[in-house]
C-alpha cells in the first residue's frame, strides 16, 4: 500500500512534533476498523494520539484512503481547533 503526505500535511505534523510511527498507528487503525469516521467519498477522519497523552486529546487527521491502494495524509488539527 502506498503512503503518502501533502506538502501542507508534512509541514503541520513536524511543527506538531508528530511522528511517523503515530501516523502509521492510526493508519492502522483505519484498516482494522478500530477507529475512524467515514466522511464519505473515501475520506475519513482518524484520531492521532499525542505524545505521552492518549488519542481524545490528541490530534484529527483527515485520510483519503481506498482500500490496499493507498492512503494520503491531507490535513490535521487539534481536537480543540475545530
């Protein structure tokens, strides 16, 4: 599966200090069903834990994810921005 992340993404998740071993977790997750909103036409919101703190104050990642095809990291936000 191919993995990807927009220009702006990299950018807002280095800033945030998130690493790449959160992503793939919520990734992860994604695939497995264990978490994820289905925003329709292959977007999905997925939750992405913080560093040292759990996944409900952490942070909102939207995916655009096809399953065993890829999935791209087009934007984030902290559960309290929005």
């Amino acid at each position: 599966m191919l993995k990807l992340k927009t220009k702006w993404f990299n950018k807002w998740a280095r800033k945030n200090s998130i690493p790449d071993s959160s992503l793939l977790e919520a990734l992860e997750n994604l695939t497995e069903n264990l978490s994820g909103s289905n925003l329709g036409g292959g977007l999905y919101k997925v939750r992405t834990r913080r560093r040292r703190q759990g996944k409900s104050v952490g942070y909102r990642t939207i995916i655009a994810y096809k399953e065993m095809d890829k999935a791209i990291f087009l934007y984030g936000f902290s559960k309290g921005a929005r």
